[in-house]
C-alpha cells in the first residue's frame, strides 16, 4: 500500500473514532467524503513522481493535525464573527421619513 492509502485510513478511523465517541453514531456521509476527497487530491498530485514524497508527508501531516485535534481554519463560523457581519443592516442607510 502507498503512504497515502494508509494515511488516508488512518484519518477516517480518527473521524470515525471521535466522532462515534463524542455523538455516540457515525459520521455523517459528508463528513468522510469531504476528507476523502483531500488525499484523492494527494493521491492525484503524487502520480506526478517527483511530487510523491511531498503528498505523501502532506497527507500524513492532514492526519497529525487530526490527531493532535489542530483548528483548521474554515470560512464557517469565523466568517459570521467578522466586523462586516456584526454590523448592523441599517448602518450606514438613509431613510426617507
């Protein structure tokens, strides 16, 4: 098996693993596809030879910010906090009374 195979199992059974134990039922579909398709991603870049040895650690490093439960940065909930989406609707409008 490659490197990228076996670190691609061993970040669902990570997902699987917390997210069993926290909510105590599997993951949602989503969930694993959306993992998933990040190390076929790796997998594609590293049919590309000298690319191999940087997807695979790319993949292994995805797995270790897993497993040391790293915050991967998304646009969710932080894009709500910014100061744009704080605001309220009305600032800045001029109303005709």
């Amino acid at each position: 098996m490659s490197g990228i195979t076996i670190a691609w199992l061993a970040g669902e059974a990570i997902i699987i693993y917390r997210h069993v134990s926290k909510e105590h039922r599997p993951p949602m579909p989503g969930q694993l596809l959306s993992s998933s398709g990040f190390f076929a991603l790796a997998a594609v870049l590293a049919e590309y030879a000298p690319a191999r040895p940087a997807a695979t650690l790319l993949a292994w490093g995805i797995v270790l910010a897993a497993w040391l439960q790293a915050p991967i940065v998304t646009g969710g909930p932080a894009a709500a906090t910014s100061p744009a989406a704080t605001r309220p609707a009305t600032q800045g409008r001029t109303t005709l009374a």
